[in-house]
C-alpha cells in the first residue's frame, strides 16, 4: 500500500488489498497472515468479515485505505491484533482490551470451567478474583452462574479502565465489584473468611523467559501481568499463602499457572493445608490450571 508496492493502476479492491496485507504480515512473520489480514480491514471498513467476500471487486474509499494503512503498520510493527481492533472474544463473548491489559487467551478458559465445577447454581456464591485484567474471568463467572457474585482486584489503573468497560457492557454490574490494589489489600476487611472461591490468572512467566517470547507480548503487552519473579510464582506463592484467611472452611482456590509449574503449586496448595489439589490440563493438553480445596 505505499508508493513502492501500490499497482500501477492505483485501484485497491477488497481482494488486492487483503493478498498484499497476507503476503506482507507473512514477511513479517505474523502468525495467521491471511486471517489476520481479514480481521484488520473489516475493522478499517467497519463492516463484518464476511462482507469482504461480497465485496471482494470494490475498491477500497480513501478513509478506508488510511485506516488500513495505520492498522498494518502497527501490526507489522508487532503490536497485538487485539489492542489494534480494541476486542478479543473470550468464552463466546466479545471483550474490550487495549495497551495496559493482559489480551484474554484460550488457555484461561479453562480456568473458567474449572471454577465452575465448583460453583453451585443452587444457593450464592462469593468469589474473589486477584488480577481482573480486562474483567474477562470475573464477568464470564457472572454471566455463566447469575448465583456468583465476585469481588476483584487489580494494581494497574488501565485494567480497571477497560473492565469496568466490560462489566458494563455485559450488564453484571450487580454480579461484579472492582477494587484497585494489590492481591487481597483492597478488600473490605469484612470479606475475611467469607469467600467460598478465589480465583486467578497472575503473572507466572520467569524473569529469564522474557527474551524468548514474541514481540507482542514481550514489547507491548504490561510487564506487571507477565512476569512474577525468577522462577514465576511470586505472587502465585503470596495469594496461596494467604488464601485461608480470605476463604470460608471449605473453600476452593483455582489458579492458571505454566504447565512446568502445575506440580510445584499442587505441593504450594498441600504445605498451605489444603487437603485436595488437582491438575487440569487445557485445550491444547497442556496442564494448565491446579485447583485445591480446604476440606
């Protein structure tokens, strides 16, 4: 799309322009160039993706193509697919995400049906989650179960930005109340020994992993919701350490760790005198989530 590479007869329709936004993403080795192309100009054209393959001969209009241009540019540039199109989905439901959260992945899901195993539909349930990012985990739980209402936290002031967004956007407001701090710390202290779950995805990536990931996590997405320490489980350690004190007597805890980490955090769980852990493996098979019960 620039003057190097633009056609000679200077007409960018539908199908030109997402061959050379492939062939282009491709060079710069993005993974799914095709697909990704697909979804950058049905945001620059405002429409759904299967309008492109209606109007593959129509000829981009010239706001339409500046859009384009910025949006490749930045993915070229490495910065994730999702804060270009503002959303990612997550558990079938659209999420807004943007620089300063954490972008929802596949993998979390399962720690959404993991909690869920624990959770009864039959009477209410209080959750805690530490480290709501974009609100994704809190707001799947309230939409699944209309009996859970959850209490979150998170330290970065942009997550709170972007799921209080969501919250609102998918009507849990009365399910759902956010609270800006560190771990447990925001907490009402009345909250102490009430909680029947907590749940979390926090940090778990090594300091030395950071080097090794691609740029779109190690460049764009926030240090503080990747990286807990030299060995990852910093803050896992911490909110297991202190889970008794926020969970009633038979409460449950369920945590997204690396699946070289899910036999440490199991023995975490069993020295912090909970009596059942188990280890659930993901979509792609890879342990992935460990769960644990105080009776």
């Amino acid at each position: 799309m620039s003057d190097s590479t633009a056609p000679t007869d200077d007409v960018w329709t539908v199908q030109r322009i997402l061959q050379w936004t492939a062939d282009f993403l491709r060079q710069k080795e993005v993974e799914s160039p095709r697909l990704e192309a697909e979804l950058l100009l049905a945001h620059a054209r405002k429409c759904q993706r299967i309008r492109l393959y209606t109007d593959f001969e129509t000829p981009l209009a010239d706001d339409e193509r500046a859009r384009m241009r910025e949006f490749v540019k930045r993915r070229a540039g490495r910065e994730p697919l999702a804060y270009i199109t503002g959303h990612k989905e997550f558990y079938g439901r659209d999420f807004a995400v943007g620089s300063g959260v954490l972008v929802p992945r596949p993998e979390t899901e399962t720690l959404i049906d993991v909690s869920l195993e624990h959770i009864s539909k039959d009477h209410a349930v209080n959750v805690c989650e530490v480290g709501f990012g974009s609100g994704c985990i809190a707001v799947t739980l309230a939409k699944q179960c209309s009996s859970v209402s959850v209490l979150a936290t998170d330290v970065a002031r942009q997550a709170m930005k972007f799921a209080t967004e969501n919250v609102a956007s998918h009507e849990v407001g009365h399910q759902v109340t956010l609270y800006e701090g560190d771990g447990f710390s925001p907490l009402p202290r009345e909250t102490a020994g009430r909680f029947d779950g907590i749940v979390s995805n926090p940090p778990y990536i090594r300091e030395d992993e950071m080097a090794t990931l691609s740029p779109e996590v190690a460049v764009h997405e926030p240090r503080e919701a990747l990286v807990s320490g030299a060995d990852g489980l910093v803050l896992a350690r911490r909110l297991i350490a202190e889970a008794c004190d926020w969970l009633t007597e038979d409460g449950w805890m369920v945590l997204e760790v690396d699946p070289a980490q899910c036999e440490t955090v199991a023995e975490l769980f069993s020295a912090a005198g909970f009596a059942k852990t188990a280890i659930h493996q993901d979509l792609s098979g890879n342990d992935r989530v460990v769960s644990a019960e105080r009776s």
